[in-house]
C-alpha cells in the first residue's frame, strides 16, 4: 500500500509540525531552514513521527527544492495517512 501527500513546508518556523492543510496540501512547519537539505531531512523526521513509519517509508518524489513537495508514504492508503496527521481526508 502506497500513498502519495502534497506537502507545503514552512521553514525557519518557531514551533515544528503539522498544521492543518493550505490550498489542499498538509502544512508542515520547519524549524529547520532550507540549506543543505536540512528541511527536506526535518521534514521525513516530522512525517514520520506523526505517521508512525519509519524514515524509510517516505520519499520527497518532487519538489525537493520548492516549499511545495510530493511525499511518497509506504505502507499506509491516503485516507489512513490523513487521519495519522489529523486533517481531514
């Protein structure tokens, strides 16, 4: 089972987690800032404590680069993955 999430990320955000949906993607805030795939890599640890997966089961598909990303989740279905999160499917 395999679900694909859109994903917006806040960087350099005071608090780190998941903050509801913007514009049909689940928002993430960052603490970290974006240089050197630092948020990318603090964006997998937020995802995968908040989905109960391991690091290996996420994968940024597209979008390393932009505050818009495609988050591939192994091992979930979407409507499971949302519910984790606590947005609505």
């Amino acid at each position: 089972m395999t679900c694909e999430l859109a994903v917006r990320v806040i960087p350099r955000a005071s608090k780190a987690g998941v903050a509801g949906t913007r514009d049909h993607a689940v928002l993430v805030r960052l603490g970290a800032a974006p240089v050197e795939g630092a948020a990318n890599a603090e964006l997998i640890d937020t995802l995968s404590r908040a989905l109960g997966v391991p690091r290996r089961a996420l994968t940024i598909t597209a979008g390393a680069s932009s505050r818009n990303k495609r988050v591939r989740v192994e091992g979930l279905s979407h409507e499971a993955a949302l519910r984790k999160l606590g947005v609505a499917p």
